[in-house]
C-alpha cells in the first residue's frame, strides 16, 4: 500500500474484507474511499488519520458504532454512507448535532439484506 502513496481513490467494494491493514493511513492524499458490500464490524479508524479524504463508502456493512467525534474533526471530509448497516441509536442521536458533513443512513427499521 506505501507504494501507492499518491493514490486519490481506492475502491475495495464487496471484496469480504473486515478490516483494513494500517498501512491505508500512509495514503495522506486518498480523497475517496469506496468499502461498500464487505463484512466490516468496526469502523476502520484508520480511515480518521486522513487529512484529504471527502468520501467514505461503507454501504452494507456490519457497523455498529462510528467514531463520531474523530470523524467531526476530519477537515474535508463531506459525505459518509452507512446506510444498510445496524448503527445503533447512540450513533443516531449524538452524530447530528456534531457533524457538518453529510452522514447517509438508512431507517431505523430498515433491515440489512442477508448474505
């Protein structure tokens, strides 16, 4: 992953990954990050060091808590989908008022389609 260090996008959508190797936060100029259709449980908080990144795809994962507060300080971060993940009511709540990005999630009463 160092070798690609001046890499802008990365999309690794439904490739069964669950976590991310910490090599991913030596990628300081990633604007976009596509981790849709995978089996992550964790929010990869990697993804937090990354002065650069706008978009984070994590679209139909297994996600349950997100780092709302690292996530607030991310300087350009602009969208992030968790939609079709089972994000609890805690993330619901205190992620609004804290955010000034756009954070796409489904209903609560939305089901996550089963594998």
């Amino acid at each position: 992953m160092t070798t690609f260090s001046q890499l802008r996008e990365l999309r690794l959508e439904g490739n069964y990954l669950h976590r991310l190797p910490n090599e991913v936060s030596s990628l300081q100029h990633l604007k976009a990050i596509d981790l849709s259709r995978n089996q992550f449980q964790d929010f990869p908080e990697q993804l937090t060091a990354l002065p650069e990144l706008e978009t984070i795809n994590l679209e139909e994962n297994e996600i349950v808590d997100v780092p709302v507060e690292k996530l607030a300080t991310m300087p350009a971060l602009r969208v992030i989908n968790l939609r079709l993940n089972p994000l609890s009511a805690e993330v619901r709540v205190i992620a609004p008022p804290l955010i000034k990005f756009d954070m796409l999630m489904s209903p609560e009463d939305t089901q996550v389609p089963l594998p």
